[in-house]
C-alpha cells in the first residue's frame, strides 16, 4: 500500500460520517469484532483498550487505513475498514446517547447503512431512533431487546448479535466524558477513495476472499436483484421492497422448514420459480437447461437476458404465492396434493419436473384467483393432479411444454 500514500488524507470518523453516507455494501461479510469466540474477544479487548486509552489520556492513535469507492450522491462504501468503521459508529454511538448529545447528533447517525442483509440495515435505523438508555445498569443489549420496536428475528443476524455484544463492552469500558475528545482529531486513519484508481467491481469478490465468504444465495440474490433494477422498467421502490420480503417476511416463512439451511432452501425455490415463469415465456430448452442446473449463478449474467424473463409477472406471481400460502394450506385437500409437503419438495435440488408443474400450477391459480375458495381450489387440485400423475415428464422439453399449456 505504500504507493498509495500520495492520494491518502487523514481523517476521523466524525470527518468521514459528515462528508459521506457510509454504507456496508452487500458483498462485505458480517461485524464480527462482537463474536463469542477467542479470536474475537481478543481483537475486541485490544481494539477498546488502544482506543480508550487513546480517548482517556488525549493521545492522537492513527488506526491505519480504510478505503473504498464513493459515488455522486456522496456514498461511501468500504472495501476495507467495515470492522473498525463499525466499532467506531457504536463507540460514537453510546457516547453521544450517554452524553445526552443525541438530538444534535441524530441526523448524521442515519448515515450509517448495512446493506449486507435487510435485518441488519434495520437494526442500524433502528438505532437512530433511540433516544434515553439508563446507563446504570449493566447491560445495554437487553434494554435494546427489550424496546417496543425491536425484533427477534434480527438476533438471527450475527452482525446484529455482534454488535449488541460490542455495545455491552464499550459501556463496561467507559469512565468518564469523552465526548469532546471524539471530535477533535484523537482517533484517526488514513482515507482512500478507490474510485481514483478506477478499479473494478470485481475487487470486492476478491478482497472479501480473507473474510467470510458469501453464501450462493447471497450472490444469487443480489445479482437478480441487479438484474431487475438494470434491465427492467419496474419502479425501484417496488424492487426494493419485494427483496425487503424476501429478507424478511418470506425467510420467517422459509425458516419454519429449512432453518439453518433456509438460505440454501430459498435460493432453490427462487431457481424453480424462475425457470417455470421463463418456461411459460416459451423459452428454448437450452435456456432452462440453465436454469435446471444446481448453484448456478452465472445465468443472470447472460440467460436472463436470452430468456427475456418478465421480472414484472415472476416477483408479482412469488409474492402472491408466499403471501397466500398459510391460506392455501388451510384450505387445500392434502388428500388432492398435500400442498405443505409439495413446497418443501420444492425447496430441493432433488425436485422433480411433476413437483415443479405443480408448484406453477398452485402459483397461477392464486395469480388469477386471489380470493381463495376451497370448493374451486380443491376442484383445481383435482385435475391438477390427475393430469401431471398420468404424465411422464422424461426431459426439459417435456416439463416445457406441460409449463406452456
């Protein structure tokens, strides 16, 4: 990195936060600094003490370098520096809250975003919106869990778990104000902006490589997410929030049947919703051949395009079917199709071309008929499952033509 000292500036987290929205993009890993494990209590003990000490004694520390790209709208996204970026918006965080300084201070604690997953990016906001914490208590966490507006299922995400952890730590470390020492120039480090290097996009995968790797449906998600944003004329407020369900209320949904492996099991109901929607859009057979294939998340890179996926119909024909489900199961006729088990089949990469023709055909009945009635569906189920149980489907042609018809 020595090269690079020419186009670095000196800068504190209060300069950072001021100038730019500093956002976690979705290819960086989780806040670990607030793991319940060895490695990472020693990184928390030794980072705290160096910065506490620093802040107690006013004794300028220079946290070498953090960079990453920045945008038009005043982004910055780090590449490297979201661990102590983190610690450092938590550290300012409690300090402030303590110090009662809140109210000042509360716009430029919004601009502080993860994009990693949706419940972290809701637990940082979540944030922005507390005002009193009693401090003489022993934790911070459980008051945090204890607010009206706090979810459990954020405790799923280890960067939320993380950083309650970190929280707890840095009330046990604080003494005595602090305030005044964070913003002056005590707590430093060295800031590039990538952008003046015009590296590409790809250096993300690569320098996340030392970290925690990103999981297949994380990747998947986000490049279809991309895709859509890109390649279709769809409101961007409409695409984000259908990926907001897909983070939230879907993966509750999700996790009832998969649950550690939830992500695994909705990537691959993703995969075969979307080669049934491209199916129906008559799609040659080497196309779905792509889109049959197991963890592969190239095809959004070419096969979406080739497919001439109508994004539009697919999110409109998911989203109907997720929301509806606890309803169809109530009503569907298990003895007809056993509607449950038929969705946990499809969370499978073992799922057959008759499960999958299924699937579609409980999707495009609550398309079209959105206020279920049992004497219709079951009638619907009936011949569904006459049809595709005398049908051998022997190949992608065939299950193609049983999607089109």
């Amino acid at each position: 990195m020595s090269s690079s000292l020419n186009t670095a500036e000196v800068y504190t987290f209060w300069k950072l936060i001021h100038t730019y929205k500093i956002v976690i993009p979705i290819i960086q890993r989780d806040y670990v600094q607030g793991l319940d494990n060895s490695r990472a209590i020693e990184v928390r003990e030794k980072f705290l003490n160096q910065l506490f000490s620093s802040l107690h004694e006013r004794q300028p520390v220079l946290l070498d370098f953090i960079y990453g790209t920045t945008d038009e709208e005043q982004h910055f996204a780090p590449l490297d520096g979201q661990q102590r970026l983190t610690t450092l918006y938590l550290l300012h965080w409690y300090v402030v809250l303590r110090e009662n300084k809140m109210k000042e201070y509360h716009q430029i604690f919004e601009k502080f975003s993860y994009e990693t997953r949706q419940h972290s990016k809701q637990f940082f906001e979540f944030l922005t919106t507390i005002q009193k914490i009693d401090f003489n208590k022993e934790t911070i966490s459980q008051q945090l869990k204890n607010e009206a507006t706090f979810f459990e299922r954020w405790l799923m995400d280890p960067t939320v778990q993380s950083s309650l952890v970190m929280l707890d730590a840095i009330h046990q470390k604080y003494q005595q104000p602090i305030l005044n020492h964070l913003e002056s120039d005590t707590i430093q480090f060295y800031f590039i902006d990538l952008d003046k290097f015009n590296l590409e996009d790809s250096l993300y995968i690569k320098m996340n490589a030392r970290g925690k790797p990103l999981t297949i449906f994380e990747i998947f998600k986000a490049r279809l997410q991309g895709y859509i944003q890109e390649s279709q004329a769809i409101p961007m407020k409409q695409v984000e929030d259908f990926f907001i369900q897909i983070d939230t209320k879907w993966t509750d949904l999700l996790w009832r049947y998969a649950k550690k492996e939830y992500d695994i099991a909705f990537y691959q109901l993703i995969k075969t919703m979307l080669a049934n929607q491209v199916a129906s859009q008559s799609a040659s057979t080497e196309i779905l051949d792509v889109f049959l294939k197991k963890n592969d998340i190239a095809l959004l890179d070419t096969d979406l395009k080739a497919a001439k996926l109508n994004a539009s119909d697919w999110m409109q024909e998911m989203a109907f079917f997720l929301n509806k489900f606890e309803q169809l199961i109530s009503l569907a006729d298990a003895q007809l199709i056993d509607v449950e088990a038929l969705f946990q089949r499809n969370l499978s990469d073992q799922v057959t071309y008759t499960e999958r023709i299924q699937l579609y055909s409980l999707v495009i009945y609550v398309k079209y008929a959105p206020q279920l009635q049992v004497d219709s569906l079951n009638k619907w189920l009936r011949y569904v499952r006459n049809v595709t149980e005398n049908t051998l489907y022997n190949n992608v042609s065939e299950y193609r033509l049983s999607i089109i018809a």
